[in-house]
C-alpha cells in the first residue's frame, strides 16, 4: 500500500485510488476528504498511528464522503463542513442541491452509492481556521463547497473546484468539473478564479497529482 505523501510542512496526500484518481489529505491533524466507500479500509490503514482531531469535507459528495461515517465511528473525530452542505453530509442527501431540476435523478442514485452521513460538528465560513490554513467558501460544484489556503507557503486543497485528472476517463490534464454534476458551472468558474487571484505555489486536488507549478493553474485559470 503506497504510503502518505508529504508534499509541503504538515501536508500529505492519502492516495485512495491508483494515479491519483482520488486523494485525501492530512494537514496536521485534520483530515480532509475521505474518497468512496470502497476506500475505507485502506484510509483507515494509511492513518493507523496518527493522531487525528478532526475530518474535514471539501463538499458532500459520494467520492468524497464515502468513508467519512467510518472514520469518524473508527477515529471518535468530529465532522466539518461548509454550512450549504450540511445537510448533504448528514444525510448523504445529495439530491438535496438540486431539487426540482432534471438532473435530481443522478443524485438519488449516488445516494444509494455514497456512504451513510454523519453528524456535522463544526460548519465552515469563509475566513474560519482549520490548523493552520484558512478556510476559502468556493461554492459552484456544490453550494457549501469549501477550500483550504495556506498563505505561509502558498498551498490550497481545492477540492473539486478544479481536478488535474479525469475521475472517470483517468485522463490528465486541468479541467472544471463536469457540468453534469456541477450545481453552478458558472459560480465554480468564479471560485476557480478566486484561488487563481491568490496566487498559489501548490495546488492539491480531489483527483489528480499535486500541482507543484501554481503558476500554471493561474495560467489555465486566466484563459477559462
């Protein structure tokens, strides 16, 4: 089993899925992310022997929160979330975005996917701390989707506000999120350029390797 990476002081990425397909990251003692439910075990492996405060959802989908109820049932940490995914986290109800919209059939199906949810804790504002990085509200992908910044050395887990890597497709390469599961395109674009205006020197992922070059994604930002 690979093991944890660290990519900046206090920062490792928990490879969940082969390639980087899907991540979880560690900053201190938070965890951030927690990939499907067919991650668990191997997550729960990869923080065996770590000290664990708290675990921390970017947003409330199924690839993100699957193993979220195992780890907090394992490790007896507190769950955090935006505020507009609260009720997504706590009750896998990831339909909950898009009521009355067509697209609200994909999500009853990807709540029989996702794993169960679990009592959110602690909900998430722009400005509010988690260790040492600064929470950033980055609503579009869903409406409490949240970032993390560091601005001591210019780290941000985005989440899926963008991803370096096609979940699906595995195909590599800096894109939005797809449209289909996207509840604002538009509103996701505007996050993505919010990150780019602060300048990062390295971007972590939901899916795809870190990006060590944040000149490159405030380039690829820029042209959107």
């Amino acid at each position: 089993m690979p093991s944890p990476v660290e990519l900046a002081p206090n920062v490792w990425q928990l490879r969940l899925l082969p390639r980087s397909g899907v991540n979880a990251y560690l900053v201190g003692d938070v965890l951030v992310d927690a990939g499907p439910p067919s991650a668990r075990r191997r997550l729960l492996a990869l923080l065996e022997g770590r000290p664990l405060r708290a675990h921390v959802l970017t947003h409330a989908h199924p690839d993100h929160q699957g193993a979220t109820a195992a780890v907090c049932r394992a490790r007896g940490v507190p769950l955090w979330t935006g505020a507009r995914d609260r009720v997504a986290a706590e009750h896998a109800a990831f339909a909950s975005a898009w009521e009355g919209r067509r697209r609200h059939a994909l999500f009853r199906l990807a709540e029989r996917l996702g794993g169960p949810g679990w009592p959110v804790a602690r909900t998430l504002r722009e400005g509010d701390r988690v260790g040492d990085f600064e929470v950033l509200e980055t609503p579009g992908h869903t409406p409490g989707h949240v970032s993390l910044w560091r601005a001591t050395d210019g780290v941000v887990i985005l989440g899926d506000v963008a991803s370096h890597r096609n979940p699906l497709s595995f195909g590599a390469g800096l894109r939005e999120p797809a449209w289909l599961i996207t509840r604002d395109p538009l509103e996701n674009r505007r996050s993505i350029q919010k990150v780019a205006a602060l300048h990062p020197r390295v971007v972590c992922f939901g899916h795809g390797p870190p990006l060590a070059d944040g000149a490159r994604f405030v380039r690829w930002a820029d042209a959107l």
